[in-house]
C-alpha cells in the first residue's frame, strides 16, 4: 500500500482488497475509492437503495452485509 500522504499531501489511503482484475479498493478520507476515485461516502441499507434488485442479482448473500439497521 503507498503512503499517498508523502506523494500529494493527501490523506493516507487504507488498502480494503484488491479486485480480480488488479484495481485497489481503498478508504481515503473516508471515501470509499476504486482505483483511487471516489465511489461511495455513507452506506445506504439495502431495503433503501434505488436498486436493490440488481444489487442481489450481482450479489447474492449481500442484503445480509447491509441490514437496514446499519447507518
């Protein structure tokens, strides 16, 4: 994981996992990030988001990872 802190003077970036295809998924400044660009900032439960149906259809088991608790 580099330290982007010392490259830009931006946050430091918290290495999540590595997708398949080699991209990083990172926390920077408490944004989710693919491949270094912002994709999410707050999690929406499941039962809320505008596209719940594809979300189980690419992700089978996922309701259970967004309860609609979680906030």
């Amino acid at each position: 994981m580099a330290d982007t802190a010392e490259a830009s003077g931006a946050a430091d970036a918290v290495l999540v996992k590595m997708t398949q295809d080699g991209r990083n998924v990172e926390v920077i400044s408490g944004q989710v990030c693919l491949a270094g660009v912002g994709e999410a900032d707050h999690r929406v439960p499941l039962p809320e988001h505008r596209n719940p149906q594809m979300i189980a259809h690419v992700l089978p088991g996922g309701p259970r990872m967004w309860p609609a608790g979680c906030h």
